[in-house]
C-alpha cells in the first residue's frame, strides 16, 4: 500500500493541511465511490464541481483530499492538499499510485509510405 507522501510526487502542492502519513488504499474523483481510507481528488468539469461533493467523501471514509480550493473548515484527522489544477494531479497521482506504469512500456512504431 502506498503513503499519502509517496502519492504526492511531482504532483506541485501549493498548500498542505494534515499528516501524510496515511495509508491510502485507492484513489477517486467520484465520492460515490471512496472508501475507508481513500484519497478524493475534486476536480472540476463542465456540470459539476468536485468541491462541491468534499464533505460527503469525508463522510463515506476519505482520508485525504486534494482540491484547488480549500475547504472553509478543515476537519481533524483529514489530510487536505492544495494543487493549482487537480484534473492534471489526479494524471499524476494516478501515475504514483501504479508505479509510473509509462516509464516501462515498449513502443515500437512502423511507418511506411504505400501500405
């Protein structure tokens, strides 16, 4: 299992509130889907706001939270991460998390002119 700080590689925190420490066993940017111990990342879209859904991740378990705003109150035992763009540290994170699966792949690429 992964620590909150190894997660956090490259990712650019701008603004850390909490221990990272913890032991995060998944990461999400849907809080339907957190579990006990999960990382929430809220981001941003078109429709909705993922800092709008911070509070019912923490509810359904989240041990963390990464997000371009933080919280009015922050709450003891939650580890909250500020970043300047979350969709693209979600990327990152995601990328920690797995052990940087694209630093290992083999590409090989044929090209031709007729054919």
């Amino acid at each position: 299992m992964k620590t909150l700080q190894d997660i956090l590689y490259k990712v650019g925190a701008l603004e850390i509130s909490g221990q990272l420490d913890l032991d995060i066993p998944m990461i999400s940017f849907d809080s339907r889907n957190i579990s006990k111990g999960g990382l929430f990342v809220a981001v941003r879209g078109y429709q909705v706001d993922g800092h709008q859904f911070i509070d019912m991740a923490i509810n359904k378990g989240a041990a963390a939270v990464i997000c371009m705003e933080l919280p009015r109150t922050l709450l003891d035992g939650i580890c909250y991460i500020k970043v300047k763009d979350s969709s693209l540290a979600l990327g990152q994170l995601a990328a920690n998390f797995y052990d940087r699966p694209s630093e290992s792949i083999k590409l090989i690429g044929i090209t031709g002119t007729n054919g």
